[in-house]
C-alpha cells in the first residue's frame, strides 16, 4: 500500500508539473502579451508593459518567478479586475465548488439505485426505461438543458429563480441541469457493473450459504460493483467543474465559471492561468483519492453467512 501509494504521488506530482508549464505557456500562445496589453497603443506602450511584467527576461526565469509566486499562493494581479488573483478565488470558487458537489451528489442518487435496478432487472422495463432515461440524458447538452428549464420554471411559470445562487431554489435548476449531464455515463458503469458482479462465483457461493437477495445485494454485490464509479465520479467531478462555466454563464452564478468566461473574453491571462491550475489540481487529487478509496473497497470480499 505504501509503494502504491508512493507511486500515485510521484506520478500526480509530475502532472502538477506539466499542468503548470501548459498553464504558464498560455500567455505566449498569441504571440507576444505586452503587444496584447497595449492594444492599440503605440510601440513604446508595449515595449513599457513588456519591461514591468518581467516578459524580456528568459522563459525560465519567469517560470520560475511565477512558480515560486504560485507556491505562496500568489498568482499576480488580474489585469482586468486589478486585483489580486487569489482573492478573485476565493470569492468566486466557493460557488463552483457547491454547485459541482450538490451536482454530483444529484447524480449519485440517480446513477447507484438506477444502476441497481437495471442490474437486477436485466432485460425488463425498468431496464429498458433506465437506458431510455441515460440516453436522453446523454444526448441533451447542459445548456440545452437549462434553457428549457428556465423557459419551463422561470419565464412561463414563475416558480424557480431564473438566475443567482442564494437559496435552495436557486440550486435546482443549475443542479439538475449539470448533474443530468454528467449521470448517464457513471448509470451505465454501475448496471454494468451489477451485471457482472451478481454473476461471479462468490456471488453464487452466498446465495447457496442462504443468504438472502438484499443481503447479498447489499453487503457484497454493491460494495465491489463500486469500486470502478468510484474512480468514474472523481473524473466525472472535475468535468462538472470544468463545466460549470456554460452553466454559470446561463444562471448568472458568480462563481470561477463565469470568472473564467469573463478573464477569456477580456484576455487577463493571470487569472485564466490561476483558473487553469487550480481545476488541474482539484482533477488529480480527486484521482488520486478514488484510488485509495479503490484500495480500501477490496474486491476480496469475504463471504460469511
């Protein structure tokens, strides 16, 4: 477990590293950004803007300028909002975060018991309406989604808020718009999962011991029929922070969804590598949690009666 464990994190800290020389390359992707700060002004501007962001200076000086400004938790100032990048994080990602948690959590209450179900019930009804559900799901893109919703809840009903994040109405249709998108993919995994656990050997062996079919179920069947949407819901759950940028965008949510779409549209550059970094962290440390919880949801399971 130890060497494992070593391995992931020697493995996670080589990604860091990539992931930051991708993020800090964004800034000379279109050319030159002092030219880009200075817009339409003159050469002097540019060459000016060019002296005080350090951008003559060799590529590895300012890596490793920024890099060390990274390990302290400082990312510059943004050129667009001037301010300091962490504080622009820390007022908008908590919004992300909540709403990418509440979105997975929806999911998960879907997928496992649909899962379940259509695992049991292979071939039946229930199957077939639980496979009709995930591809309607798949084939409708969240913004699609939350339009309809809005039109539906807000414009033609007044039921829901059409935009904000500031009670538990406001959380339903971002939710559901962003969780249905990403409950198709781990629903399938677990019926397949269901499928080919209850038709093991050891499955078999418990039921001839005289164990009863929730007790199997339960105890045995979906404790390793889990392990694989474990490791499924942590790449699920950076796709919906990722993701949440349309659907901020749609509800008005101010979160690092919308702060993303703002810093591309105004090119501040600062923030859009902070923004990049921060959601490739958040992606390998969930990654490298699944694997450990993967690690301890041992497939070896003991039967007893």
């Amino acid at each position: 477990m130890i060497a494992f464990l070593f391995r992931r994190l020697l493995v996670s800290a080589l990604l860091v590293v990539f992931v930051s020389l991708i993020s800090f390359s964004l800034v000379f992707a279109s050319g030159n950004p002092a030219a880009r700060l200075a817009g339409e002004g003159s050469a002097a501007d540019a060459a000016r803007l060019s002296q005080l962001h350090g951008f003559d200076d060799p590529i590895l000086l300012q890596y490793g300028r920024w890099l060390a400004g990274v390990a302290r938790g400082d990312f510059g100032d943004s050129l667009y909002f001037s301010r300091p990048v962490a504080e622009l994080l820390g007022q908008h990602f908590p919004a992300t975060a909540k709403l990418g948690l509440a979105a997975m959590l929806f999911a998960l209450l879907l997928a496992i018991p649909l899962g379940v179900l259509a695992g049991l019930r292979k071939g039946s009804l229930a199957d077939r309406a639980t496979m009709l559900l995930s591809a309607c799901a798949q084939a409708m893109p969240p913004f699609c989604l939350a339009f309809l919703l809005i039109i539906v809840f807000s414009v033609r009903n007044q039921w829901l808020p059409a935009s904000g994040f500031d009670t538990w109405k406001h959380y339903i249709m971002p939710v559901t718009a962003l969780g249905l998108f990403a409950m198709p993919a781990m629903l399938r995994l677990m019926k397949s999962e269901m499928e080919t656990v209850l038709a093991t050997d050891y499955i078999r062996t418990a039921r001839a011991m005289g164990l009863g079919g929730p007790s199997v179920v339960l105890k045995y069947a979906l404790r390793n029929a889990l392990r694989p949407l474990v490791s499924l819901a942590a790449a699920q759950m950076g796709t919906l922070l990722a993701g949440s940028v349309v659907i901020e965008t749609v509800f008005a949510i101010n979160g690092a969804g919308l702060l993303a779409w703002t810093s591309i549209l105004r090119g501040d550059f600062p923030t859009m590598q902070a923004l990049i970094l921060i959601f490739a962290l958040i992606y390998i440390v969930l990654t490298l949690v699944a694997d450990l919880i993967n690690g301890w949801l041992d497939p070896r399971v003991r039967v007893s009666p």
